[in-house]
C-alpha cells in the first residue's frame, strides 16, 4: 500500500459523451465493469455513455451510474496494470459511492443500482423549477453562511458544496437562492453564479430522498472497509461498513465538506493525489486548496500511461 497516495473519485459535473470508451476499448477488465453495471440495471448504461443523448446522460439518474461506472472501470483499469493501492480513499457527493466500492465496502452492483435511484430521489424530492444552486466564488464560508441566513426569510438556503477556499456552492429555494446572490456580491464575492443543475443537492429540501434513500441502503450489505474513506459529511476517516452506511445518508441532505476532507488527508500524510474517473475538477479543487501536493487523473489509456510512469518511480 502506497502511504502517501489517495485516490479521489468525483461526482456531478464531470460527464461527458464517449467517457469510458477508451477503458472500454483497450481493457478487459474495464469492459467487465460496463457489462456488469449493464446487468445490474437492466439496461444498456454503456450505450448511452458511449453514443446516447446528451440530454440522456444529463439527467441525474442516468449521470450518477454513468460516472460511478466509468471511475470503477478506471479504477480495475489500475489494478490491472500494477498501480499501488492507496492509504485513503474520498469522493466528491456520487463519488463517495464509487470510494466504496474500491475500498471494498460494497458491491459494484449494489452500488451502480443505489445510485441510479439515488438520481431519481433527488429528482422527484423537488418539484422541478423550485430549488436552485449558485457558486459563489472569491468568499469564505462564514462570510456564504451569513449571505444564506440573511436570505432565507423562512426558506431553504445553505452551503451544499463547501469546495476549496474561494468556492462554495449553495442550495435551497430558488428565491432564496437568488437573494442569495445579491447578498453575497454586497458582501464582497467576486463572482456569483447560478448554477444550471437539475435539483438543489446537499441542503434540506433533499430530506425526503434521504429517507427513501436510507431505506435502500439498509438493504444492502456494507463490508468493513480494506482502505479507509473520509467521509463528505464529517470530513473523518471511517472503517466500519455501518458508519460508512451512515455517511451515505446523511450526505443527501448535508453539504459535501470537501475542503476539509482534502485537509484531513493532507494531514494524515498524503502528498499524491490521483482522481480516478472521468474530468479533473477533483484536481483543480485539491490545487486551490494546497498547491504543495501531486495531483494525477485517469480516465483514459493515456492518462492511465502517466500514472504508471509515476506509480514505478515513487
């Protein structure tokens, strides 16, 4: 095991027409994850990361698996080709799932079918039109926190992504979260942007899919963990398959505290970090938040090639 390495899975936002095909194309291992996910969801996931519509693989319940599948097969991809296990594992929201799987908590199955119902939870827990999300960016927490509690006024508003130093994402209510945007540009932001997703993620109003949620989740069998995971909302290392269980819940309605969870790795002693799945916005977001540590992704044969190359020379 590598005791300076985590690998970092990531969530919303980084799809992407034809993400996977490369693993797909060029590993075997990698196309057993697709046709498994493929199985486990009754339909064809890999068809629609490969060549389906984009307004297909935009909504949340097609997106999550989608995402999930590819940074596993990514992930096996490594395995195959000899890259040392990590100390820790983390994912951003969704990518939590995907950790799991890699720290051996839970199946790939369970997890590509928790997910794909996890989307449509989130989903339905809204109806569409009434929640928002907004980046608010070149401002620190208290200083969002403050912005959000002013404009409330009875509503939800609230941290949801608490990214890096300078990059705090919000949730609630739509009118909310517009006023939202006025406060915390009056207050200093320098930017502050409405964010176009499908469903105010991370913040009360996502209570509902939490419960419907948990019950799922109780179903399945969560294994203690091979590698440890921080956890989005405790930013704490947990090893047992209950707390990690425990995690999954609460994070539908709690913000993802990333730039803590970064923090608690950096401080238990990694140096590298290597986003495993489609996009590199882990990667930004670990760069804003230490620019000291190594930052790596695989996604792809290429950058598969260039995580090997470094894997054999630490």
């Amino acid at each position: 095991m590598n005791s300076n390495m985590a690998y970092v899975f990531p969530g919303q936002g980084s799809q992407y027409a034809g993400m996977g095909k490369d693993l797909f194309d060029n590993f075997e291992v990698s196309r057993e994850v697709f046709l498994e996910a493929d199985h486990a969801l009754g339909f064809p996931l890999t068809a629609m990361c490969f060549e389906g519509d984009e307004g297909d693989l935009q909504l949340t319940e097609n997106t999550q698996p989608a995402i999930l599948t590819v940074s596993v097969a990514a992930l096996r991809a490594m395995a195959a080709v000899g890259i040392s296990v990590p100390r820790r594992t983390a994912g951003h929201s969704l990518g939590e799932y995907s950790a799991l799987v890699a720290s051996g908590a839970i199946s790939l199955a369970d997890a590509v079918r928790t997910v794909r119902s996890r989307g449509r939870y989130m989903q339905e827990a809204t109806p569409v039109g009434t929640g928002a999300m907004a980046a608010i960016l070149g401002s620190d927490l208290s200083t969002v926190e403050r912005a959000c509690n002013e404009a409330a006024e009875g509503e939800v508003c609230s941290p949801a992504n608490i990214n890096s130093p300078g990059q705090i994402v919000i949730a609630g209510n739509s009118d909310a979260v517009d006023r939202a945007l006025v406060i915390a540009k009056e207050l200093g932001a320098k930017r502050a942007i409405k964010l176009n997703v499908s469903a105010p993620f991370h913040c009360a109003l996502m209570l509902p899919a939490q419960k419907r949620l948990e019950a799922d989740l109780n179903r399945l069998e969560f294994s203690d963990l091979l590698i440890p995971i921080v956890t989005n909302v405790d930013a704490s290392e947990v090893i047992l398959g209950s707390e990690a269980r425990d995690a999954l819940v609460r994070q539908v309605s709690s913000p993802v505290r990333w730039l803590e969870s970064v923090e608690k790795l950096i401080s238990s002693g990694v140096d590298t970090f290597i986003e495993v799945g489609p996009g590199k916005v882990l990667s930004g977001l670990i760069r804003q938040i230490n620019r000291g540590v190594r930052c790596l992704n695989v996604e792809d044969s290429a950058t598969l090639k260039l995580a090997l190359e470094f894997s054999e020379q630490a």
